[in-house]
C-alpha cells in the first residue's frame, strides 16, 4: 500500500487518521509540526501528504511553499482545515495542492481523497524525468482532477456577485493552466481554443504574471 505523512498540530486528528488510514493498509507517519514534516521529507517521498492548514509554528501554506521552492513538491497533497477562506484555497491550489479537506473530516470523503490523490501519483513512472504536466495529454498537477478542483474551490466563487466571481474565476483556471502545462501558451490556446493573441491579452487583463511560469 502507500506511505502517507499526515501534518497536523492536534493530537486527536492525528491518531484518528493514523486509525482510519493505518486500518486501509497504509504505512501513516505523523508529525506534529512543520519542523517534523521537514525531517520525514528530507528521509523519504511520501506517497501522499495530509497536510493542516493553521499550525503554530509554520503554517501548511508556507510549508506547501518550501516544498515547492526546493523541488520536494513531488508528491501529491491533500490540505486541511476548518477554517478556510476562498483565497487560501486558490492559493494551495496555484502552488500545487490536490484539494482540501474540510474539519471535521468525513470518513467516505477521507477515503475517496486519498483513494484519487494515490491513483493520480502513482500515474508517474518511477524510471521517467518526464514531469506529468509536459506529458501530451493535459495532466492535472500533485493527484489532482478537474472535478475535484471545480468541486472543491470554485464552488466557493457562488457566494460572490457574478462579475467578481467570474474574473477571480478566470484568474484561478488560467493560472492552474499555466501550472498544469509549465507555461506553454500553444498548449493552453489549444486545449482553451484562445488564439494566442487573445489568450496573451486575457492574462495579462485578469493580471497573471505570465514571467512566473516556464516557458514552452
């Protein structure tokens, strides 16, 4: 089975999900605090993270940021939080999360993420350098799929008057395109059907730091 690392600073989350997940047939190491999650990480590749949003420490977020910065971002990564906003969501998902999981976790929901999030990872050969997002296909980044991310984050936007949901909308699905395709402008105007030209002034209204990215 899989070798999951669940960060969370409470003790009673922690031993239920060692628990539930450990019943599964998966190998559950937990850590208390981000300073935890960095020795495990630093030892091995987790399969799958089960990461907590507020920790006193270091936050998930700054942590899911580090990750990313030194290229240890190679796994998928599940947050979770009781108390998230919107703009935190979208912000996990730019940097490489799979999606959230809200507080109190849902066993079924527990289990149908880590289900999907495993399936995602395991879709990278262990002999290839190909990252996932310059494979042919259009591949969702760290375990993720487009029902979950729509699901999950953009259902939030309901909440907001139209124009305001629609741009931060626009915004969040053109930057989750430049993640998924490592910047390549022919492969977001191919799989959007934006003419370059178009799709060029599109970003740069919803102001996306095109530069951010790689480049085809």
């Amino acid at each position: 089975m899989a070798s999951i690392l669940v960060v969370d600073d409470e003790m009673g989350i922690r031993e239920l999900l060692h628990e539930i997940l450990t019943e599964e047939g998966h190998t559950v190491y937990p850590a208390e605090s981000a300073m935890q999650a960095r020795a495990v990480r630093e030892q091995m590749e987790p399969d799958l993270v089960l990461l907590d949003i507020w920790m006193p420490d270091t936050d998930g977020i700054t942590l899911l940021k580090e990750w990313a910065r030194d290229n240890l971002l190679t796994m998928p990564v599940v947050m979770m939080s009781g108390h998230a906003t919107i703009d935190t969501a979208v912000e996990a998902t730019r940097i490489g999360a799979l999606n959230f999981l809200e507080k109190p976790i849902a066993l079924q929901k527990l289990l149908k993420t880590v289900s999907k999030a495993l399936e995602r990872g395991s879709l990278k050969k262990p002999d290839s350098e190909t990252p996932i997002a310059e494979t042919n296909s259009l591949e969702l980044p760290k375990g993720s799929n487009s029902d979950e991310y729509i699901g999950g984050i953009a259902k939030s936007y309901f909440d907001l008057p139209l124009r305001e949901s629609r741009d931060l909308f626009e915004k969040a699905y053109f930057e989750f395109q430049m993640l998924v395709t490592g910047g390549s402008m022919k492969k977001i105007s191919e799989f959007t059907g934006l003419e370059r030209t178009h799709l060029y002034r599109k970003l740069k209204a919803l102001g996306i730091d095109v530069s951010k990215y790689k480049g085809e």
